[in-house]
C-alpha cells in the first residue's frame, strides 16, 4: 500500500508527487471537550483516520498525499468546558492560506480541505472561495458529515447523523482508541439530541455556546456506540472522500 503521510515521505519523493499532479489533503479538526468519555483528540484523530484512508483508497487513480492535521479548529462555544484549544478565525483562515501558498510553492495545485469538527464548517468554505479567488489553487472544502451523511445514517441506529461525543464519534473512537474511551462513563454521557444549538427560525443562524443544548458536553447516545459500527463507519466514510478525491469533476476547471 502507498505511503500518504507527508510527514513520512521524503522531500525528493513530495517533489515527485508534485509533478504527478498529486491532490494534496489537508485535514482540519480540533482538540476540544468530547464528554466524560472520549478524549479531546477525537476529532483530529477520526479526521487524520478518515484522510489516510481514503487517500490510500484514491491513490491508484489520483495519486493522493496527507498533509499533519491541523488540530486546533474554531471552538470557542466548547471553552465553557474545559480541555478545549481554540482559534480565532482569523488565524484559522491565515493558516489555512499559508499552508496552501506553500502547497503552490512546491507545485501542487489540487488541495482537499477535510474537515471533521462542525465549528469548521463555514470556515473552510470561506476559505475555498477567497484562495479560489486569490491563487491558482483548485481548493476544495469538504466536511465528512456532509459527504458521506447517506452512508452515516445507513450505519447509525439512533441517530440520523453524527453529533458530538454520540453513537457515531464515540463507534470511531472504540474502533480506533479503544483504550481512551471510559466505558464507565457512558450511561453518565447520553444526552437526547434536541436539535442544532445555533439553528434559529425556520433556516437561520445564530451562534450559541454548547451549554445551551447540553450539560455535559455530550449530544447523542454513546450507550449505543460499538467498535464493529465505528469500523463499518471509517470505511464507508473513506470510501465516499475517496470517490470525491478520484472524481475529475471535483478537479475540472470552472
């Protein structure tokens, strides 16, 4: 199987890549709350998994490279928590820009931003459009609740999509970390889904902290999470960023 990892490949072989028009994947997450029992890590660690595999899973169509994780996101409504690392979007956007300058610099041009933390969202959409406009870079933004949220709701029993610390993290968690997941504190973690706190109106947005939909950090049922669902949940999620990474319509020039 191909190497991916940029961080495990070496310069002459990342000059190779380049010039074979390799799509580069920068994975974006977070390092915040997950609950009493998921680790903070979460996010990054199911978002480097998910870019990993599904650029193994492309690389024989469209040779594929994984950038390290940016792993401090926009989590400003989980500080109240406790554990949780964040950004200003300022800085956020600024990382993101010069990551992909550098990208350009050595010649790549095709650039997957994979997210795996909801706070990112409208961040990295902001950031496809203004490098689209300010580069020569085709970037594209995705988030895996998104991309594959057919697959996700096919795999899932009590939920139709992922939440946060709930059946489907907390699956990828088992099935990954088995061993940073406090199986004691699940009961103590479920936590009915009640809707979107930032969800206002009939489609609006209005920004709340996580508090206001939970009291432990939770949103979802991790009673009902198991490491067979999480397993069934990283292939089919990879599966679905690689049919985007091997697409050449994700690549065609507008």
């Amino acid at each position: 199987m191909a190497e991916v990892s940029w961080d495990r490949l070496k310069a002459s072989e990342l000059r190779e890549l380049a010039e074979a028009g390799a799509v580069v994947i920068i994975p974006v997450a977070a390092t915040e709350q997950h609950g009493p029992h998921l680790p903070t890590m979460t996010d990054t660690r199911i978002g480097f998994e998910l870019a990993t595999r599904a650029a193994q899973k492309a690389y024989a169509r469209r040779p594929t490279v994984v950038t390290p994780v940016v792993w401090s996101g926009l989590s400003e409504h989980h500080m109240a928590f406790g554990g949780t690392l964040t950004l200003r979007p300022s800085t956020f956007l600024a990382i993101l820009d010069d990551l992909v300058s550098a990208l350009l610099r050595h010649g790549f041009r095709d650039i997957l931003i994979s997210n795996s933390h909801g706070g990112n969202q409208i961040a990295i959409q902001q950031a496809a459009a203004t490098l689209a406009l300010e580069t020569t870079a085709r970037v594209v933004a995705t988030t895996y609740i998104n991309e594959a949220a057919d697959e996700i709701a096919a795999i899932l029993e009590d939920q139709a999509g992922i939440h946060h610390a709930c059946e489907g993290e907390t699956s990828m968690m088992l099935a990954l970390e088995p061993g940073l997941v406090a199986s004691d504190a699940l009961a103590e973690a479920a936590t009915p889904v009640v809707g979107k706190s930032t969800s206002v109106g009939k489609g609006s947005y209005r920004w709340r902290p996580f508090g206001s939909v939970t009291r432990n950090g939770t949103i979802g049922d991790p009673t009902r999470a198991t490491a067979a669902k999480g397993e069934a949940l990283l292939d089919t999620i990879s599966d679905a960023l690689a049919e985007l990474i091997a697409d050449p319509e994700t690549w065609a020039d507008a």
